[in-house]
C-alpha cells in the first residue's frame, strides 16, 4: 500500500473566465507527507493560484487534486494557508488575534504553540496589530498558521517583504515548529540560496505546470554541471543549459547516460540548479519517481474537476 500523499494532483487546471489565460494547466504531481517543500519559479508561473487551489480556495478548471487523500475543501481543519498579504485584522490585539483563531479551530487549537511563537520575537499580547513591524505582522501571522496545529502548512511568499535578519529567524522558527510537529510544508519564496538548507522537497513551475520536482537531494545528483574547453557535448546526453564564455564552456546536463570527454564536473548547486532550469523554458520535465502521482491515475481528470 502507498502512503497517503500529503498532496497530489493529476492535469489539474486552473483558468478565469471561460476564454481566459490558463494560469495552472495540465499540472501533475505528488508529494509525500512529513517534507519541506520549496516551491519555486519565475513570476507568473502559477505558483499562488497553485497554493490557493490546494488551500479549497479555488476550484479548479479540469482535473483533480487532492489533500491529505481528499478533496481541498474537506480538509480545511487539516491545512493551513498563509497568503503574501497575511489577512490580519489591525484593530485586534495579538491577544484577540490568537483568541480568534481558537474561536475558529476549537478542535485542534494549541494556545501554547501559538504563544510561544509569538513570545520568541519579545511581542506583547496587548500590542494591537497595526502597530507592528512587517516581521512582527508576519510572526502573528504564522502563530495562527501553526497554533491550528496543520497537517499541511501553505505559505506564499510570507518573507518576501522582512530583511534577511528577519527572514532567518522566522525561517529557523518555521523548520523547528514544522520538525517538532511532523508538519508538511509548502513553502512558495524567490530566494533561492535560503532554500538550499531549508528545504528537502522541490517543485520548480513554469507555465503553469511543475517542470522539476522530488527531493532535492535526488534533483541534485540526477544532474552534473561540466566545464572545460569548449566542445561538441555527446549528443545523447541531455542538455538543460550551456554558455560559452571565451574558450571555456559550462553545461548544465542530466546525468542519464556517458559524458565522456574531458570535463571536470561537480554537483551543481540548488541556485545553479533551478536557474538553470529557469533559463531553458524548453528542456525536458524531469519528475523523480517520489513525485509523480500514482492514486488518481484511475481517475477521470474532467470528472474530477468536479469533486
């Protein structure tokens, strides 16, 4: 028997409007429970509609997906979602922030979880919301993202706006709370060399669907990046990018067949990795196997849409 997934979905799409431009199309993948995940991509790719279709927030347009073995909207006491914005209400204490986010999840609410996060960035409960600092908001933000005690935490982009300080105190604070609990997180960011020893899931999108995705140590030794003088790459073997600068030439290659000639090569890094990728629109989608869906293969995807 195969683990429940934490998600997993199968051509599943998302379009506004019934002539409207597909911002999630034909996208298909799996990810086990208990990872941190990075998800990543350029602007645009679908990486929001993507979190907001998994947090029951909307519905798709074809295909199915699935939370913890059910449809989004079933699972919302089990989930978690955080957005850029961090919907918060200024006028509210810290105290009645975190009390309305006991209100709302009386079954699984952990006060201490949530105090404590708060009370590790030195905030008073009595502060109101509109007089904190962007990392100050984001902090709150996330103690009632955790205080729900989630299977499945969601975030899109919650640092984009706090300095690295910020960033990495908050980050260490998420991984702890997120390893002490088992919780799966989903963790949408831009800056890619924080993710390296954050994160030990990837999904990379681009166009709507994930073009790269497993565990990123797997990601990492399926590929090699060479460098030598410049010459003529076996034409067997897969060329994510190559550049040439003077008479040295570097590639970024998958490691699926011989490379042979006199290359040095070494395990690129994850920035090396997903920039390269970013660059090559064009190269082929590589799905390791932990990552390709497997239980909704039965499932009619137009049919499923409707679930």
């Amino acid at each position: 028997m195969t683990a429940t997934a934490a998600i997993e979905a199968a051509g599943l799409g998302k379009r506004y409007g019934r002539l409207g431009k597909w911002a999630v199309r034909d996208c298909s993948f799996r990810l086990p429970q208990g990872h941190i995940c990075a998800l990543v991509g350029p602007n645009g790719a679908g990486k929001s509609t993507l979190l907001a279709q998994l947090a029951g927030l909307l519905r798709p347009s074809e295909g199915v997906v699935r939370v913890l073995g059910k449809a989004p909207g079933e699972m919302r006491d089990r989930v978690s979602f955080l957005a850029q914005e961090k919907p918060l209400y200024g006028q509210f204490t810290i105290a009645e922030t975190l009390r309305m986010g006991r209100e709302l999840n009386p079954q699984r609410w952990d006060d201490a979880r949530a105090e404590r996060i708060v009370g590790d960035g030195g905030l008073e409960l009595g502060l109101k919301v509109r007089e904190l600092s962007g990392g100050q908001r984001t902090r709150v933000a996330l103690a009632l993202a955790l205080g729900k005690q989630p299977e499945l935490l969601l975030l899109d982009e919650p640092m984009a706006d706090l300095d690295p300080l910020a960033r990495h105190q908050l980050m260490g604070n998420l991984l702890a709370e997120a390893g002490e609990s088992g919780t799966t997180v989903v963790i949408s960011s831009h800056i890619l060399a924080e993710l390296e020893g954050a994160c030990d899931y990837l999904f990379l999108m681009e166009g709507g669907r994930v073009r790269l995705g497993g565990e990123t140590e797997e990601l990492l030794g399926a590929h090699a990046l060479l460098s030598g003088p410049v010459a003529e790459l076996d034409p067997n073997t897969t060329v994510v990018e190559s550049r040439v600068t003077g008479r040295q030439m570097t590639a970024l290659v998958r490691k699926d067949g011989e490379i042979g000639g006199s290359w040095e090569s070494v395990e690129p890094t994850l920035e090396e990795l997903l920039l390269a990728h970013m660059r090559s629109p064009e190269a082929p989608a590589l799905l390791a196997p932990s990552a390709e869906p497997r239980a909704l293969a039965h499932i009619d995807r137009k049919a499923g849409a409707a679930a």
